[in-house]
C-alpha cells in the first residue's frame, strides 16, 4: 500500500512540476555550454522568440484540452497577418489592422469547430484543408509578394515596440496567458472544456452541449491565433505571405511539453509558456552551437515523442495505482 502510494506521489509531483525542472534544467546547461547564452542580448532574442510560440500555444492548449486538434496555424498565421498588414497599409488604422483579423480568426475558428462537430471531419484533416485554403487564399491576394514595410506605420509597435524597458509583445503574451488561465481555471466555460475532454460521453451525460463547447474552444483558439498573427508580422515589420511556416508544429510541441494531455482533459495555460521556454531555449543553443537546421528539427521531433511518452506513461501510472488503493 504505501509503495503504491509513493510511487503515485511520484508520478503527480512530475505531472505538476517536471516541466519546471526540466527548464531548470536545460537553462543551467545552457549556461555552461556557451558562454554567450547568458547575455542581455541573447536572452531578450530568446524571450523574442518564445512570445508567437507561446500566443499560439495558449489557443493550442484549449483546443487540446478539449481533446481536439488544430494544425492550421501556419497557413492561418500568413493569412491573418497578412491580412492586418493590408489592412494597415490602406486605413493607418491600428484598431482596425487588429480588429479584422480577430474577426476573421474567430469566423474561421469556429468555422473550424462546425466542421469537426456537425460534419464529423477528424480535426487533423480539417487542419489540413484550413491551412491550405488560408495559404493559397492570402498568395492570390497578395500575389505571392510581401506587404512592404513603408506603408505600415507604427503597426510594428506590437513587435518591436517598448513600454518602459520591457518588450509589448511580452506584455501581450502575459495578458493572453493571464486571461487564458483564468478562462480555463476559473470559470465554467473552462470546467465545461476540461470535462468535455477528459470524458465526452459522460459531459454530455451530465448536459453539457460538447459539440457548442468544442465550437466555442476553436473560435477562441481562432482570436488567438490572430493576436499571434499580428505580433509575428509586426516583428518582421512586413507581411510575408509564406511566412509561419513550422509555427504549427512549435506551438503544439509547447503546450505538450508544458503538460497539456494529447488525449485531452488535463493541462493548463501558464506551462504552454514553460514548454515554450525549453523549446526557445533548446533552438537558441543549437544555433549558438552553429548546429545545422535540419539536426534541430530532428530535436524538435524528439522532443515531442519524449513529452507524449512521459504524459501517457505518467496518466497509466497514476490510474494503475489508483486502482490498487
């Protein structure tokens, strides 16, 4: 009884903390191996990096949670952020150039939602189809050529912009952590998307509408990913077209690192911003490494099916022992 009940202490102290200490972990290691990683200018660069990776992630997290997918980011990243770019260029209005790719995030997110809970489409199809419409849709508008840089104003303000000595886009990232959390644990929306995904049958058994509350998670993974669009775009200071490409796949390696469940009905907001930090800070040392990009996307893939492994093994672990007490 008490070895059962150890080792389960075990498997949940890592469920909530191992993420951390892995970080921990991965930053001493850094430091040690290059001397240059330590520096203002190198750690900002990183913190730089993480904020789409991390906006993104925080939408990621509701969906994944809810036990669905989204892998249209990267086409929806150049659609949207393209979009506010265009939009910029011909009213010099910021509201606006933040506004109508909100709306639009939200119009395709929860067209998203329908298509996965009225038509039945697996989500990682329908991510498929979304992210090629998107691609293709913002190359005819813009002809496969960048929105430049002269007519956007202060619209790179969101990007490179400061208030005081601390980065807007950081500020942005912690708003959006902040109130993501807050949906997710502390209202009944957010109860609503944890049951939703931890037992589909048995929410609906209990009267929730999942198929409104899974429209609902993407419509606002759609916000989120605009508000990711704008900072993205904002920090080149131009509209790419192509741009956002492996968005997708950092966004969802973040929110899995940081303790979001694959099979849904476990994780939460703020270690999306940890698992962004390991995955920043294990790309940041590869390129201080000179290590060739191909090698890192390998890591990345690593990485991935190590933080799966460790979800599943811990879940099987804590139910296994459940089951003997």
């Amino acid at each position: 009884m008490n070895k059962s009940a150890n080792k389960m202490s075990i498997a949940q102290f890592y469920q909530k903390f191992g993420t951390l200490l892995i970080l921990v972990v991965i930053f001493g290691a850094s430091a040690l191996i290059s001397p240059k990683f330590l520096t203002v200018t190198n750690l900002t660069n990183v913190l730089r990096q993480i904020v789409v990776i991390t906006v993104i992630g925080c939408g990621a997290c509701f969906v994944l949670i809810s036990g669905n997918i989204n892998i249209a980011y990267d086409g929806l990243i150049a659609l949207l952020g393209c979009m506010g770019c265009i939009v910029m260029t011909y009213t010099q209005n910021l509201f606006l150039a933040v506004a109508v790719p909100a709306v639009m995030g939200a119009a395709i997110g929860y067209a998203y939602g329908v298509c996965v809970t009225t038509f039945k489409i697996p989500g990682f199809i329908t991510g498929l189809a979304f992210s090629s419409m998107a691609s293709g849709a913002i190359l005819l508008a813009t002809g496969g050529v960048a929105v430049s840089y002269t007519g956007l104003g202060n619209f790179n303000v969101f990007g490179q912009g400061y208030i005081g000595p601390i980065p807007v886009c950081v500020i942005v990232m912690l708003v959006v952590l902040l109130v993501g959390h807050f949906i997710l644990a502390k209202t009944c929306f957010g109860r609503k998307v944890n049951a939703v995904g931890g037992n589909r049958i048995a929410a609906t058994t209990s009267g929730i509408n999942t198929n409104q509350v899974i429209r609902r998670v993407y419509l606002l993974d759609g916000i989120i990913c605009a508000l990711g669009a704008i900072l993205f775009m904002s920090r080149l200071n131009s509209g790419q077209p192509t741009g956002g490409k492996g968005v997708a796949f950092d966004a969802i390696t973040a929110a899995c690192v940081g303790g979001v469940s694959i099979s849904g009905g476990n994780g939460g907001v703020p270690g999306t911003l940890v698992g962004a930090a390991i995955v920043g800070i294990l790309n940041n040392m590869l390129n201080l490494m000179n290590v060739n990009s191909n090698w890192q996307s390998v890591v990345s893939g690593v990485v991935i099916l190590l933080a799966v492994a460790v979800d599943i093994t811990v879940k099987n672990s804590i139910t296994k022992n459940m089951k003997k007490v």
